[in-house]
C-alpha cells in the first residue's frame, strides 16, 4: 500500500476571495481530487500562536507542549537543533530568528522571512555581534544555520512565543512573547536592534534595495522531554520536500532521507509505504495577501503535482492520496481512494475551496 499525505499550506483561501479565485482558477485534476474526495472540515483559532498546518504537522509527530496548542507555538527548538547537527542538551532552548520589522501607519510588523535571503557570512557577522549581549544576561546563544540560532533560557519554561508565519505582516504587538521573562526578552530584543541598526552590513543591503536585518524572532520553546517518541515520532516513513523548521522532521521519518528537493516523478516512483509531501508555494502569496500570485502559483502546483499525483492514483502506482489544505481559519482533510475517482456522476468543481 502506498499512501501519501499531501500538506497545502493556504489552500483555502478567505471564503469571500475563494469564490472570485475559483472562476479564474485552471485547475482540473484539483478539482477532481477534492471533488470526488470524503472531506473533513475543522474550524482554527485565527489568533493561535502557530497556524493551522503547523499545528497540525507538530501534532502528526508528536511534537506537543505542556500549554495548549492556541496559547503557545509547538515545542520546536531540540527537534531543530538535532535537525542541524548540534549536540543533545539539557535545558529550555529557545529558536531565534534574524528578521526584518517594517513600520506601518500606527504600528510594527513583522514580514516574511522567506523575503530576507540571508546567506552565512551575513549570518555570521549578525550572530557575532549579538554574542556578547546574550552572554552579558546570562544566556546561552548557538548558531545553527543563516536562519535559525538557539538560546537556552531555563528560567522562561512558561514563556508563550508564537512561530513567524503566524504574526507575519501583522502588528506584533499581539504575537509577541508573554508571560514569565517577556520583560527580559523585550529588553534583549531592543539592545540587539540598536546594535543592529548601525551594522555595516544593513547598510551595505540598503545599498542593494534589500531590507535591513533589524530583529530577532523567539519561538518553539522546549525542554528535551518535548521531543516526540514511540510511535508518532515516526508517522511517516518518508518526507518530501520540507522545508524551514519542518525539516526537523526528515530525521523522524521511518527511513530518514534527504528529500527537500524532489519532483513528482521521483516521489511517484519512491513513494514510500506513508509519505508525506509539503507544497508550499502559496505561503508566501498567503501571507501577504497577493491572490492574483496565488492563482499562479496553484496552476503551478496543478501542472507540476497534481496532474501527475491524480495519474498516479488512477493507475493504480499510489493507492491513496489525503490533501490537508489550511487557511487562517480553518483546515480540511480530503482523502480519495482509486474507487472515489470511479464516481464519474460527480462533476470536479473547487466549490470545496470556499466551503
């Protein structure tokens, strides 16, 4: 049996602006798929401190805290660290982010990530020059790679953080970390941004049209006992194309593998006995609200993978595909067998998308 899960990141666009998008949208072996599929709905808390698809794949592996999953971002920093190569350690670890926090009208937001293109030497030079104010407070700071370093805060086990791509281009005001030790963090924080603010190196980028690396992110907060086991540490036994913390979870694949980088005719050939694929290519249209290059970018997906997937399934080479697709507000499950496809009385539509 080869079963594959297919994440999809906002799939679901608000209701309002997937009715217009649906009439534009190319998208037939989609439609098919969600269709003929047996969906499941869920409504999400649109303040959760992770969304929707995080929390979902956090809880696929196991990967649950002490707080509940709307109050505190998934425990995320040993799985990553390991993930990176660093070495098992005791302690309350943090994941920090360098990033970029843009003044709107009347407040602060944070933008997304995926937009900083940070490499190592400029990654380094940042991490050096905050060094000595993490050590001046007594916390440990660890570079794991351009985009995620670590800080151990045992004393901040309560403190609730929310993961980037929640609070992305919103006010952060609402997102940012609370509880015991946010006066800490908030104190830290601004003392980096100053330090920041006259790095030679935001200058040389503001030189370049790119936007200047003038914050941190704090989030995923866990103790080693937050790692998964048993079981759901190994709900899949290969993962495709995770990517940013998600790749935490390749090495909890049954059969660990490196597959960030693979088409669909190699997953349709390797598939595995449960796989899990991630297509994220609408997060970044999502986030910022550009439909017009979510439209693109679903055809995209159309032709790349779910032409491709929807063939596979009817000859017979996957014997099941389960599409989770997310918004801000809710989520849905939508599994289809090769017996669903024969229910040639239901016509594809992506009516499902707005439902």
């Amino acid at each position: 049996m080869n079963n594959l899960d297919i994440l999809l990141p906002f799939g679901l666009p608000p209701p309002d602006t997937a009715r217009d998008l649906i009439r534009e949208c190319r998208a037939p072996a989609l439609a098919t798929l969600l269709a003929r599929g047996a969906l499941q709905r869920q409504a999400v808390d649109p303040f959760a401190r992770a969304l929707a698809h995080e929390n979902w794949l956090a809880q696929r592996f196991g990967l649950v805290g002490s707080l509940p999953a709307a109050d505190n971002s998934p425990p995320a920093a040993h799985a990553v660290m390991l993930a990176l190569g660093l070495p098992a350690s005791e302690g309350h670890w943090f994941l920090l982010h360098p990033t970029h926090i843009h003044i709107a009208r009347d407040h602060l937001v944070l933008t997304d990530m995926r937009q900083l293109a940070l490499d190592e030497a400029q990654a380094r030079a940042l991490f050096d020059a905050a060094l000595p104010l993490f050590g001046e407070v007594g916390k440990t700071l660890l570079y794991g790679s351009a985009d995620s370093w670590f800080m151990r805060a045992d004393d901040w086990p309560q403190l609730r953080t929310a993961t980037p791509d929640a609070a992305s281009g919103r006010n952060v005001d609402i997102w940012m970390p609370q509880g015991e030790g946010d006066r800490a963090w908030r104190k830290l924080q601004n003392e980096i941004q100053m330090h920041w603010f006259t790095h030679p190196l935001n200058e040389q980028r503001e030189a370049l049209g790119r936007k200047p690396v003038n914050s941190l992110w704090l989030w995923g907060g866990a103790d080693p006992s937050d790692l998964p086991a048993g079981d759901q540490a190994h709900a899949y036994d290969a993962c495709f194309n995770l990517s940013g913390w998600m790749r935490a979870f390749e090495s909890r694949a049954g059969a660990a593998q490196d597959e960030s980088n693979i088409d669909a005719a190699q997953l349709i050939r390797h598939p595995g006995r449960r796989g899990l694929l991630l297509l994220d290519a609408l997060a970044e249209p999502g986030l910022t609200n550009e439909w017009g290059y979510w439209l693109e970018r679903i055809e995209t997906l159309e032709r790349d993978w779910f032409a491709p997937l929807l063939a596979a399934l009817r000859n017979g080479e996957l014997d099941s595909l389960r599409l989770i697709l997310s918004g801000q507000e809710r989520i849905a499950e939508c599994s289809v067998s090769r017996n669903a496809l024969r229910k040639f009385w239901i016509k594809p539509g992506l009516q499902r998308l707005a439902q």
